[in-house]
C-alpha cells in the first residue's frame, strides 16, 4: 500500500510540474516571439488544446512512471518522441484553426521539451552535483571497475548518479587495448588487468569490482589471482543473467566466493532429459531438508512433479524447505513427512500409502569426526536406513532409487565412508535382482556451502578474528557447488539402469589451505598477519587426499561427460546379508567393536586414529 501512495504522489507530483511546464511555455513563446502576450479567445483555446495534446501524448509514451533516481537515455528519447508528436499536432492546429502562427508553435514545443526533462532528471542532477563536491571525502570507497563494457558503465552511472553508496568510481581497467585512454563517464580507462597492482597503488583504490558478467570462471580465477596480493576487497556481479535483466548495479554486487576459484564453470546438464522422467511422477526425497536433500527439492519443484514428498527427521529443516516451497511454487503438490528411516514399518507405511515412483535417498549421517565417536550410530543411520527405503522401494515397485554417496566411501579411512560404501554394496545387490526398480548410487566430494562443509567454517572463523583452522596444510579435496550437484544427480538418475554407481566428474582437487588463504583476502585481510591459519593436525578418519574409483572398478563414460560409471564389483551376496544380520544385532547392542565389524564387510576400510 504504501509503495502504490508512493507511485501516486510521483505521478501527481508530475502532472503539476507539467501544468505549470504548458503554462510557462505558452507564455513564453508569445513573450518572445510576438513580445507580449496578448488576450483573446483564439489564445485561451490554443492554451487548453495544448493542456490536453500534452497530458495525451505524455500519457501514451508513460513519462509519468519514469522513476527520479534512475532517468536515463530511454526516459529522455521518450518526452522528444511525445514532444515531437506535439509538434506535428500542432502544425495541424495552425492550419485547421490559425490560433498562433509557426514560429510560435516551434518556440512553444522547444521551451516545453526542456522543461518537460528538467523535473525528471531533477534528482539525478543534484545527486550528480553532490557527487562533484564530495569527490574528494575521505569516507568515500575508491573504487577501481574491472571491465569498461555495459556491465562497467551501468555500475558507474550508478555510483555517480545514487545518494544511497559510498562508491567512488576511481579509475577502470580493461584489457581490450582500444579503450585504453578513453573514458566513461569521466572515469579513464588506465590500463589493462595485469596492471591491477600497479594502479591500485597508484591512485590507492580501497576495493576491485569485476564487472565482467559474461566472463567465464577461469577468466575470473585469473583476475582475482591479480587482485588477491594487492590486499583490496574483491567483489563482482553474479553472470550475464544480471545484464539481461538490468540488474547490473551496485546492489547486484557480491563478494567473490570461491566457487568463483575453482577455475572452472558452472556444470550444465541436459534439462529435457530431466524433465523427461521427473515430470508427472511421485517423488520421495528422504532426509529433503538437508544441505542436498532441500536443493533435489528445489530443483525437482521447477519440473512439474505429480507429487513431491519430502520425509525428514529433523522438523526445523522440513518446515523451512517446506515454507520456501510453498511461497515460489504455490501449484507444488507438496507432501511433508516427518520421520526417520531407520523406522522400518514407518517406511513401509509410506510406500504402501503415497506409492514413489522415484526415490532419492539423501537421508545420513555425514559428518565424519562425529561419526568416528558414534559408530553404531552411523551403521543404524547410513545403512539399514538405506536397506529399509531400498526394499520398500523395490517392494512397492518404484522405477528408480538414487542413493546419494560419497567420494569417502573409496578406500575408506573413516566409519562414515565405510557405512556409504556398504549402503553402494546394497543398492547394486538389490538392483541386480529387482524386476521393477533401476537401483543407481552417485559418488561425489565435498559440496561447497552444505551444512558442516569448511566454507562456512572459515567464515564464521574469520568473522571471529580467527584463528582458521585447516587440519594439514597439504590437505587436498574435490569440490562442486551445491546446485551443480545435484543438477548431476538428477541427470544420473535419467541414466539409471540397476546396481550402478555414478561418479561425478569435480574437475582438479583443490587444496584446503589455499581456500583458508583465499577467503582471508577476499575479505579484504592478510593471512598470517590479520588472521592466524592454523594446523590442527588431521581428525580421526580424516586422510589427504580423496578417490573418486577403487583400482578395481575402472570407468564408463555417460552422454554428460561429468558423469562415470564406475565397474561393479563382484560381491559374495550371501555373505553380505550375513554380515548384515550381524552387524544390525551388533549395533542396536551397542557393541565398542562396530569399526571392526564393519571393516570385515569393507576390507578396503583402514582403521584410523589419527592421534
């Protein structure tokens, strides 16, 4: 309501501006052309035609919605279209009627055009004024523009033409050799980028914006590679999507992340093939308000379900995923359980009742250190949760059943990874046998920004002041973003065809204190100098280095080139149900000798202190 009074007052505010705009000009033209003003009947019509040409044509173009902060070419070229219009209606006043000769009317629509812009660009002007006079303050945030194209000169405009930053555009740098020397906006373009350091000295810029939306990630890594020793806060605007949408402003802007960094792009997949087995049919995510859980949701919500059924155990998450849901797609047939996998007749009862055609389980325990302490926990959870959905699944006849795994479950030196490789060995079993169900796993790293991963960690530690903690210097993982994951999960599940696992492709590993260095600069500090790195020494069951395959399962290529599927391996299927038994007894027994139950099941499972 109060954004609609707002609207209104704008457009009265210039209806009276254009009312007082008509008058003026009328009498003016006659002041000047004629020297007076004279008074006749002719006159006074030719004064209410002119009020109702104008108020017409300013209405038809819409110069009453032009917004006062952000007036622009547009917004002019659009009052000279309606001015000129005037103007040819105005020669046809002097022929049909002969109120006021040309020369008049001519002087008339000039002095009505100027002072038509004046009120609209009115705001800008000031703005653009105390812009000049404040230039030179202190408080201001000198600012050097990382690319001279359209995403540059829109973000420039802005900083020179808004009251409400405290940018101060300094200097623009771009590597297209021609721009060099030129300027926008009064800006100079100085140099090119691999003079960064240089001119961040020389005209001493507090903070960098890459605005080069259209830049693929590598070109951004090597920028920011530039940018990070010249200890500048870095920030850029998220992709092209911001120009296309005319959001390419200061309040677009973020800080670089370091998804920015991991030197590559952002993982495509084929949507149609998506579409293709996702529309119309009844989906189950178990654990749905976790980290990947709550994203398949997300990402599952925009491809036309039959039904959408999130199960979780933890109510807090379920209800914001819920709640988010509900808010941008209100036409989701959207079902929230709450429950826990390990709960076999639950599960049943879900099957039985709400039918799943495709079922992902996102459901687990995943935090490594704390599943080293609590390894019955991680069996009861992570693997005969996983055989409770599995045989529903296979039960109730679903048509695909995606297991999400994990690089860890490779030659495993923690429990957590261990439970995830036995979870591999069950689907593949099931999904050899299953005469209705397509059983598939997918295997991949750690997840930037997922609840528990490093990110959020170092942030949370360098808000604190440090110090950030890294277990090993030498520590390397592979990474992906959250989104990215998933979109390939999806994609793998249109490949399933039983007891297969999928291995994403994350692109190079990327070492942990890098990332610790990295975010410390781009947060605008020195590593080691402002916030203290520090190596804790590695955790229980934590090793250096991920694998993606054991030696054994080799590699098959898919149609997405970032997705594998790893050989299965030869199991002795009785003696894994066997096992099975045992090791259900063992942990609901709370036996102190899970780890080496389970490295009986998993003879790639190395027992680890790290201590």
């Amino acid at each position: 309501m109060a954004k609609q009074l707002t609207k209104v007052k704008s457009i009265l505010i210039l209806l009276a501006c254009d009312f007082v705009n008509v008058t003026l000009s009328v009498v003016f033209s006659l002041l000047i052309v004629n020297g007076s003003i004279g008074a006749s009947w002719e006159l006074l019509w030719w004064y209410l035609a002119e009020l109702g040409t104008v108020l017409l044509f300013y209405l038809v173009f819409r110069v009453y919605f032009i917004v006062f902060a952000s007036a622009g070419i547009i917004d002019t070229l659009k009052v000279i279209s309606a001015v000129a219009l005037i103007l040819i209606v105005n020669v046809g006043y002097i022929f049909a009627f002969e109120l006021v000769n040309l020369q008049v009317m001519i002087t008339f629509v000039l002095l009505l055009a100027v002072m038509s812009l004046i009120p609209r660009f009115s705001k800008r002007f000031l703005i653009s004024i105390k812009y000049a006079l404040t230039k030179g303050m202190k408080d201001r945030v000198r600012t050097m523009i990382v690319g001279g194209g359209s995403a540059g000169t829109m973000l420039i405009r802005e900083m020179q033409t808004t009251d409400k930053i405290d940018y101060l555009p300094i200097c623009v740098v771009d590597d297209d050799e021609s721009k060099i020397g030129l300027e926008i906006n009064t800006v100079k373009i100085v140099g090119k980028t691999e003079e960064i350091p240089k001119f961040v000295e020389k005209y001493s810029i507090d903070e960098i914006i890459i605005a080069i939306p259209s830049a693929p990630k590598s070109e951004v890594k090597r920028i920011y590679e530039i940018c990070k020793d010249t200890h500048c806060k870095v920030k850029t605007l998220p992709g092209i999507y911001q120009l296309v949408s005319g959001e390419a402003s200061v309040s677009a802007l973020r800080d670089v992340s370091i998804a920015d960094l991991l030197g590559r792009d952002q993982v495509r997949v084929n949507l149609d093939e998506i579409m293709g087995y996702i529309e119309g049919q009844t989906i189950l995510v178990t654990g749905g308000g976790g980290s990947i859980g709550s994203e398949l949701c997300r990402q599952i919500a925009t491809h036309n379900p039959k039904r959408l059924i999130i199960l979780d155990i933890y109510e807090n998450n379920a209800y914001d995923i819920e709640q988010e849901l509900k808010r941008k797609h209100p036409e989701l047939n959207l079902l929230v359980l709450i429950a826990s996998v390990r709960d076999k007749g639950k599960m049943d009862d879900v099957f039985n009742k709400y039918r799943p055609d495709i079922v992902f389980n996102a459901a687990a325990h995943k935090h490594v250190p704390l599943m080293e302490t609590s390894p019955n926990e991680a069996v009861k959870n992570n693997v005969f949760g996983t055989l409770n959905v599995a045989r529903c699944a296979d039960k109730y006849g679903a048509k695909t059943f995606v297991q999400i795994s994990t690089d860890k479950a490779v030659n495993p030196t923690n429990v957590m990874g261990a439970t995830k490789r036995i979870c591999e060995m069950i689907i593949q079993t099931i999904g050899r046998h299953s005469k209705n169900t397509n059983f598939v796993a997918v295997r991949f790293g750690n997840v930037l920004g997922s609840n528990g991963s490093v990110i959020p960690l170092f942030e949370k530690q360098i808000a604190e002041g440090g110090p950030v903690t890294v277990t090993h210097k030498d520590i390397i993982r592979y990474f992906m973003t959250i989104p990215e994951a998933v979109a390939l999960v999806l994609q793998a599940g249109a490949y399933a065809k039983g007891g297969q696992i999928f291995v994403l492709d994350m692109g190079e590993p990327v070492r942990i204190y890098d990332l610790a260095v990295n975010l410390i600069k781009l947060s605008g500090l020195e590593p080691n100098v402002d916030i203290e790195i520090k190596c804790t020494g590695l955790r229980p069951g934590e090793k250096l280095f991920e694998e993606r395959l054991m030696d054994e399962e080799g590699m098959q290529k898919t149609p997405n080139g970032l997705i594998n599927i790893a050989n299965p391996i030869k199991l002795d299927e009785e003696n894994l149900w066997n096992s099975l038994d045992e090791l259900y007894k063992a942990a609901y027994e709370e036996t102190p000798k899970m780890k080496e139950l389970v490295c009986k099941l998993v003879p790639t499972y190395k027992i680890t202190d790290n201590k």
